[in-house]
C-alpha cells in the first residue's frame, strides 16, 4: 500500500514540473517570452503551493482519501488553465492586457492558481499518510526526494520533446492524466491507508501490564535515568518552543524567497549567453531540481546520522557557498558572458547547457535541496509531516 502512494507522488511531481513548463510555454505566447512573464509564472506557482500547503495543514482521519480527491482536482485546474490561456489569445483579451497594468498577472493567476492549490495541498495529505510520528526526519526527506525525481521526469517531457511530438494540447492531457492517474492509485488503498492511520493516530493504552508496574518499581529510577540519557541523546529531535518556531518560520520563508530567487537570477543569467528558447529555461531548470533532488536524498542520509540543526545549518553555509563560487565559475567558464551558440546541432547544444548549468548553478541546488528537509526535522516528529 505505502509502495503505491510513494509511485503516487511520483507521478505528481511529473504532472506538476510539466504542468510548470507548459503554462511557461504557455504564457509566453499570449504574454510575450520576457522575464516579467517567467517572474510571474513562477510566483503564482509557489504562492499556490504555498497557500494548498497552508489550507491542508490541519490533519484528516482520511488522508489518503484526501490526497485522491486533489490529485483530481489538480487534473481539472489543468483542463481550466488550457481554458484560460486559449481564451487570452482572442483579441479583446489581448487589447484588454495591452491597455490594464497588472492584468497579465493576474491572468496567469486565474490560469495556473486553481491546479497549484491543489498540487501543494497534496504534500500534508500524503506526508500525513505516509510519513506519520516519529518518521519524519527521514521519510519526509524521502518523499521530498521522490517528488522532485518526478519532477524531473516532467521537466524532461514537457520541455524537450513531448509538445514538438504530440502538440501542446495533448501534453497538458498527458500532465493531466498522470495526476488522475495518481488520485485514481491513491483512491484504490485509501481505504486500507486511512484505517492505518487511524490506527496509529489512536493512544495505545495497556492495562494488561498494570501489575508489572510493582515489581518494576524497584528499577524505577535506573528507568529514569536511562529516559534522562535518551531525551539528552535527542535533544535535536525535541519540539521547538514558540520561539524556535517563530525563527524557524523566518529561516524556511527567507530560504525559500532566496532559492526562487537565485533561480530567476540563474535563468536571467543564462540568458545572456544562450539562445532565449524554451530548450534553455527547460536545461536550467532540469539541473536545478536535480539539485534539489540531490540534496533531498543527501538529507535523508544525513539525518540518520547527524542532527537536524547541524544538518541545516550546514546546508545552508554550503548553499551560500557555492552560490558565490558558481557565479565566478560561470563568468570564467563563458568568457565573460560570451554567447554560448550552437555548433554541430541541438543535441550537442543542449548538453552543453546542461553541463554549464551542473557546473554553476547544480552546487547550490544540491545544498538547498537539504535545507528544507532539515527543517522538518527540527520542527519534531509530533505531528508527522501533516502540520510543519
């Protein structure tokens, strides 16, 4: 069962990253391929995710069955955005964006918000499935990691091959499709799932030890001593009091307003010396989330081993680094932003892309993909990945 809803996010990540690339695509044809179109793309995306994520923090007795239902959803908010981005191509559409300021944004929010809601309000229902107390610290890293593999996977398809060979339409079909795909997986062991977690969210009571409690009551202190050693062996995966979590807040939003930045910066830079295509936004954006996928993994080991803070702390110094170093390698590696052109066909172009996009930004993507998974870990394990 656990096996299906771990290929379920997966699939999600694939249908959401490809999702990403097309209503990039998208959005460039009726709004122009600027860096205002790309800036507002990506916001409206991270702030659905932000605000599904926020709406489905509270924990469900049914979270797989939950995790089904958006998966559909997310598969009708695609349908809706193809609605949207066809309707903006009309005249009156495009005379009403030319003459309103701030209308093309919000166009791209009425587009891609609806699906993106529901994309980020998958990551409580399943993390609260999958990754319940006491598990966080390495399967929410895990399932972080997995989701990202998927995205790849639907950066790869949507932005290289899938729309040159089955046309724009039919690929937003295929995202859409392997989202259903995931909720109608999902729906299939939700009912065994959801027992589980009920289950597991149940105290266990056993009265039937009550009479051993006197003949262990002499070994009651050694017992309390072992318990004192434990808690000081774990101080790492204690709650954080409302302070800590206050500053824990700061480090995950200040996190995340950098990494999107440096990514739109990357992507600023990048078009400087390579070809304004999709093929080049696509080659970035499939090394970062390598990255992130990378580092995700990296944190799911390292919490084993380690401490959270140690692990977070880390990551971020590493991510800092790296960043600095990247863009000195990327001045140095391009002559001093000389064009990087074609030479011998698009296969060898974009494998060139790749490698200077490894080489520059990779580093930096694979220390932020450690960050927040640390995070996590320093929240606690009290509530699983439900409520971080």
């Amino acid at each position: 069962m656990s096996v299906v809803l771990w290929t379920c996010y997966l699939l999600s990540g694939a249908a959401a990253l490809a999702l990403e690339m097309l209503w990039m695509r998208s959005a460039a044809l009726v709004l122009g391929g600027t860096a205002s179109t790309t800036a507002a793309v990506l916001a409206c995306y991270f702030a659905g995710l932000a605000l599904g994520a926020a709406a489905a923090a509270r924990p469900t007795a049914r979270p797989a069955r939950r995790y089904a239902r958006l998966e559909f959803a997310a598969a009708a908010g695609a349908a809706w955005s193809v609605v949207v981005f066809t309707s903006l191509r009309s005249d009156a559409a495009q005379h009403t964006l030319a003459i309103l300021p701030g209308s093309a944004f919000v166009a791209i929010a009425i587009a891609i918000v609806p699906a993106t809601l529901c994309f980020g309000a998958t990551l409580p229902a399943i993390g609260q499935a999958l990754a319940p107390r006491g598990t966080l610290r390495w399967r929410a890293a895990l399932l972080y990691a997995l989701n990202t593999v998927g995205a790849m996977l639907g950066i790869a398809a949507a932005g290289f091959g899938l729309p040159a060979a089955i046309g724009v339409l039919a690929s937003y079909g295929v995202a859409a499709a392997a989202s259903a795909t995931a909720g109608l997986l999902a729906f299939s062991v939700a009912h065994a799932v959801d027992l589980r977690t009920v289950a597991a969210s149940v105290p266990t009571s056993s009265p039937q030890r009550a009479p051993k409690e006197p003949a262990a009551a002499s070994s009651r202190p050694e017992r309390q001593a072992a318990s004192a050693g434990g808690r000081a062996l774990r101080t790492a995966r204690a709650e954080p009091d409302d302070a800590s979590r206050a500053r824990l807040y700061l480090v995950a939003a200040a996190s995340g307003a950098l990494g999107l930045g440096l990514e739109v910066l990357w992507v600023r830079f990048f078009a400087q010396v390579l070809h304004n295509s999709v093929y080049s936004f696509t080659a970035v954006t499939l090394v970062v989330v390598a990255g992130l996928a990378l580092g995700a993994a990296v944190a799911a080991l390292l919490l084993r081993r380690f401490s959270a803070r140690a692990v977070a702390s880390g990551a971020l110094a590493a991510c800092a680094i790296t960043t600095l170093a990247g863009f000195w390698v990327f001045i140095r590696s391009t002559d001093g932003l000389a064009y990087v052109g074609m030479h011998t066909g698009l296969g060898e172009y974009l494998c060139r892309i790749v490698l200077l996009t490894a080489a520059t930004a990779g580093p930096a993507a694979a220390a932020s993909g450690a960050i927040l998974p640390a995070l996590w870990a320093i929240w606690g394990d009290a509530d699983g990945a439900a409520r971080p």
